[in-house]
C-alpha cells in the first residue's frame, strides 16, 4: 500500500478542524480520498457511521473536542470497521482519558493543534506498518508451564526471557497467561496500564503498533501482563488469543509465554501447537515427579509432547531424585538442570528484578546457557577475551 491509495476518514464537529485537516492532507502532497463527518458516531446505523463503512476507509482521525462522544465514536468504528486505524486528535490531557481512548480502540495520539509533520508521520506509519507485516518473518514461540504450582515456572520464564534479549539485541516479549490472575508483574515491579485483556478484546483489529501500546517494558524486554481482575472458572477465547500469539510471533523475534497447566484443554492445545519448544519445570521431589508424569501422558494425546523439553529446576546434587530416576519414570531425558540458589532467587524477588540482572551467580549462568541452548546461538569462547565478550 503507497500512501496515494489511502481513504482517509475524518469525524470532527467543528468546521475549522475539518477544514484544518483537509487542508493538511492536500498541502502534504498526499493524494488520499478524504471523507468527513460533522456528527460523531454514535451508532452502527447512524448516517456518519455509514457513510464511514460505505466508503471503506483505511483509517479515521476522530477529534475528541466532546471525550465522551468521541470515546463512543471509537467503539461504534471500531466495530463496525475493525480493519481501520482510529487516531485520536486530543489536546494534551488526563493520562487516563488517553488509555481509556486506547482501550476505546485508538491505535494512536496526535495532540492538538495538529501541524502538517505530524499528520504526515501519522499517516507514513500507518503505511510502514502495513508494508512490515507483509513482510515480517514470523519469530519464536517458547512455552514455561509445570505441573505442580510453585515449581518457579515463572522465575524461569522471566529469566529465560531477560537472557533472550542480551542475544545480539533480539526483540523479545513476555507474555503472561496465568488464570485467573497474573502475577509476572509484581515479580517485576511492574505497574502496568494494559493487560491481555485489552490486547484479547482486541484481537479482531491487533497487529503490531496495537500490541506494542499494551505492553509494558522492563530489562530490555516487552511485557504482556497477565489478567488483572479474579474471574475464577472464566474461560479463555482461544482463537483471540490464537491472534495475540499469532501479531507477537511477527512482532518479536522470541516471545516467551508463562504457560499454566490448569488452562482448558483446547486453549493449552491452541498455544502449544503454536509453540517451538514447551519447557516443562519440575523440582526434584515425588509429588513434583507424579504430576509432571500425567503432564507428559496429556501432551502426548495432543499431539504436541516432541516439543517438549523438561527442566529440572531447584537441582542439588545431593537431591533424593536423580536424574536417571526422572528419566525412568518419565519416558524423557532430563534437557537441563538449573541449580539451587536461594540467595539469588531472594535478591530477584525482593529487588523486582530478574536473578540474570542482578548478579553473575552458577544460576545466572545456567539461565544465559539454556537461552543460547535454545535459540542455537553459540557463547563466547571462554578464551576470546574482550574482543569475544563484544561481539558475542
């Protein structure tokens, strides 16, 4: 798409805005169709509503000059053309009006008064973006889950997700899907805007610009907090979130989901099968063992358990359970051991950051050789030196 081929539609009550935009849009050398409503759009079947889906328009400016109607307007268009940017003309106000707009269906801000440069940014974007996601390759999905809560599937998953992103720069996300309430925000000290609710209430219209507003970002990485409410026995709309994972595997490079097993069936099956590689934590004592066991036999039913890697978190070498042992009773090779550090995993917890961040300890280690493990990226030989170090 160029952006003389755009259809550009335009919701504002004042005549002087209206014109101000038209105008913008000729003087910028844009040869885009413009169609304006005077009235906001405040049902399906109102004439600005119609006029609006009958011409087919890429992306709507729409001044929020009455909040309340203006927010109304982003429902009814977003509905009823779910394929177009809405962009939201508004002075510089209460952050919360913003988020409410973005949760309205808003992919975007330009403050007021609008100037030539910033409509013609607004617009260009609007372009690349498209043109990127034709063109994007899709990343890499990792799943965390176990079998028995308090395993540190989280922990691990937080850390797998920190060590991904010291990898040559990748782009990496970390997505929350614990149920019904996650919890990977407060273990990073994050107070987030935005949670997978938005981003699946979203999902008819996400792509990447969306999903990056509902992200909140920390130690190099984006994060999808996971849902904030408790709605015990609610359930999942797995072709929503099919979508969620579908935008951030062609956003991210790696995306890092904290998988619970207690999630229904046909939703573990949906983000599994979207997964490369399923990392299944377990600790090394018998309840732990039983359970993971049941794990693996229901992975195999569904068709996924070649995916699957199994990490024994928490290892000592003076465990009760030994590897050869978890090897017999599950069927599956041990994939890695990460150590027992309590100190390191205290310091995390109480400093809201992950153990890879704080401090060089054999657990720091292990997580950044389990990443390069993972992605193929070969470490710096230990006998490189500086030079080895920077171009790792």
């Amino acid at each position: 798409m160029s952006l003389n081929e755009l259809s550009v539609g335009i919701v504002a009550p004042s005549d002087e805005i209206r014109a101000a935009l038209r105008s913008q849009v000729s003087d910028s050398g844009i040869a885009a169709q413009v169609h304006e409503s005077a009235h906001y759009c405040l049902s399906r079947n109102d004439s600005s509503t119609r006029r609006l889906a009958s011409a087919g328009v890429d992306l709507i400016l729409v001044d929020m000059d009455d909040p309340e109607a203006g927010l109304q307007s982003l429902r009814v268009l977003q509905a009823t053309l779910p394929d177009a940017w809405l962009f939201v003309l508004a002075e510089q106000t209460d952050p919360q009006i913003l988020i409410e707009c973005m949760r309205a269906g808003a992919r975007d801000v330009i403050t007021k008064p609008v100037g030539p440069r910033a409509l013609s940014q607004a617009l260009t974007r609007f372009v690349g973006e498209r043109q990127r996601e034709d063109q994007r390759e899709t990343g890499s999905i990792y799943c965390v889950t176990t079998a028995k809560g308090g395993s540190g599937a989280t922990t691990v998953a937080i850390n797998l997700a920190s060590c991904l992103s010291e990898i040559r720069s990748r782009r990496v996300a970390f997505i929350d899907l614990n149920y019904p309430v996650g919890d990977a925000a407060a273990y990073l000290n994050l107070r987030p805007h935005f949670t997978l609710s938005e981003a699946l209430a979203a999902a008819p219209r996400l792509d990447t610009v969306l999903l990056e507003s509902y992200m909140s970002h920390t130690e190099g990485f984006s994060v999808l907090a996971g849902f904030k409410d408790y709605i015990p026995g609610a359930s999942l709309d797995h072709q929503a979130l099919a979508k969620v994972l579908e935008v951030a595997s062609r956003s991210y490079q790696d995306v890092v989901i904290d998988l619970p097993s207690l999630l229904d069936e046909r939703t573990l099956h949906t983000v599994t099968e979207m997964a490369k590689v399923v990392l299944l934590i377990l600790t090394p004592e018998l309840p732990a063992l039983w359970r993971t066991e049941r794990l693996l036999q229901f992975f195999g039913k569904n068709g996924t358990r070649e995916k699957l890697r199994v990490i024994v978190n928490r290892s000592n070498k003076r465990d009760d359970i030994t590897e050869k042992e978890i090897t017999k009773v599950l069927e599956t090779p041990v994939y890695w051991r990460l150590p027992n550090n309590y100190a390191s995993s205290i310091q995390s917890i109480n400093s809201g950051k992950p153990v890879v961040v704080i401090n060089h300890s054999d657990l720091s280690r292990s997580y950044r050789e389990l990443a390069r493990e993972l992605t193929g990226v070969p470490g710096a030989n230990k006998n490189q030196g500086l030079l080895g170090f920077l171009f790792r």
